[in-house]
C-alpha cells in the first residue's frame, strides 16, 4: 500500500496555518530509496509552521520520516514561503 505523502503532509500542515489554501506541498524528486518533497507556505504562515526552534517541523518531519521507513525510503522534506 503506497502512502499519498503529498497529502500527508498538507494534511499535517494546513491547520497550522491561517491561508489554508496557500499551501502546496509537491514532490521534488524521487528515487528508489530517497524522496525530497517542498512544503510552500504564504509568507505570513512560515513562522507557525517551522516553530519555536524548529519543533513543529522537526514534528512533520518526524512523522513522515516513520511513515517512509515502512518503505524502506528517505525522505527529505523542505519548508519554503512564497
């Protein structure tokens, strides 16, 4: 059973953030092992989801890091605003 991670990730991010339908999460690269997905947040809304020294997003990336391993992947995940 593939994992949606695009959609497991939105679905981690979009209730943190006040411009729900700005978020864009689409997958970078993907290979047999690793995968490299970009997480895109209105300008305003880049603080709630890296957090206070990076804990909320070290959360996300947590749970898709565990989610992945069952897998057997690497992924990589990168927060950006635009």
């Amino acid at each position: 059973m593939a994992i949606d991670y695009e959609k497991l990730i939105a679905d981690l991010v979009r209730p943190l953030v006040i411009h729900a339908d700005d978020v864009a999460v689409q997958k970078i690269a993907d290979d047999d092992d690793k995968m490299t997905m970009q997480v895109l947040v209105h300008n305003d809304d880049l603080g709630r989801v890296i957090g206070k020294n990076g804990r909320i997003a070290n959360a996300i990336r947590t749970i898709a890091y565990a989610s992945a391993s069952r897998e057997h992947k690497k992924i990589t995940i990168n927060i950006d605003a635009f």
